[in-house]
C-alpha cells in the first residue's frame, strides 16, 4: 500500500481491500494442502505379503513431510504478510467516522465467519441490514476514505509548506 500520507483513489483502496481478500483465501487453499498432505501421513491399511519384510519403495513419508515443510513456512510468510496489509486496512478503516460504514468494511474484508470469508448478505445479517445497504454503506465508506486520504495529503503538504517557512 502507499504510504499513509498518499492519497489512494477509490479504485486503488477497493483493490487494496480485495488484496487482503486474496490473501486471505490464499491461506485458507494453504492450509487445506497442509491438512490433505497430512491426511496421506496416516495408515492406509497394513497388506501382509509372504515375501516382502521390508519397506517398500512407493514409500513417500518423507516426500510428504518435505512438502509440509515447505507449505508451512509459505502459509507462515502469507500469515505475515495478510497481518500487515490487515494492520493498514484497520488504520485506514477508524479513520471512517460512521460506525455502520467501519462495520462493514471490518466484517467484509478483516473477519472470517466459521473459517470462511463473508458474502454480501453474511455481513447484511450480522447487520441485520439487506445486502443492498450493506453494499451502499461499503460504497459511501470506499469514498469517504478516499475524501479523508485527500484531506491528509493536502494537511501534510500544508504542514510541509508551514515548516518551510520558518527557516
């Protein structure tokens, strides 16, 4: 994201938000590779052949493992990443002065419901609003965010001009 006195237009903070939805899903599909590798950790059966006392070499537990690995520390480096963005998408989201418009932008984009990320009408729910109006508050917050992002490039350049003139 750009830094905190740039201004982002409506566009780029709806896709900034659909980024931490991304990214969100992106460790959900993680974690569920993890879990089906797992699963391929357990026993399948034992078969009981008369001349074979030995492993056999179709044995892949430490392919499996390796594969673990190698998705846990992608889902650890996802994880940090999702928490930063999410660290932005919260400051930028108190900023918002209704309440109605900072719920939904937190239900929608900052929380997962039973592990799954909200629809529309999810979020109405938790509202208790139609999906319709959820969508609208989601809308008048996109923009007033982006109207408080200009007020804060214009302040700090303000400022910027006001120290300026001291010297």
């Amino acid at each position: 994201m750009k830094g905190e006195t740039n201004k982002m237009t409506v566009k780029e903070l709806k896709q900034f938000f659909k980024d931490i939805r991304k990214e969100q899903e992106e460790i959900q599909q993680i974690k569920d590779l993890i879990q089906q590798k797992e699963l391929n950790l357990l026993p399948r059966g034992i078969t009981y052949d008369k001349d074979k006392v030995q492993v056999s070499p179709d044995d892949k537990f430490s392919e499996i493992c390796a594969a673990i690995s190698d998705l846990e520390m992608e889902l650890g480096q996802s994880i940090m990443i999702l928490a930063k963005k999410q660290i932005q998408a919260e400051q930028l989201i108190r900023k918002l002065e209704d309440a109605n418009e900072r719920k939904v932008m937190r239900y929608y984009y900052l929380t997962m419901f039973d592990g799954q990320l909200p629809t529309w009408v999810q979020v109405g729910i938790r509202m208790n609003y139609y999906e319709a109006y959820v969508k609208k508050l989601h809308g008048r917050a996109l923009l007033n965010l982006a109207k408080i992002q200009q007020g804060d490039s214009e302040q700090a350049a303000g400022q910027g001009r006001m120290s300026g003139r001291g010297k």
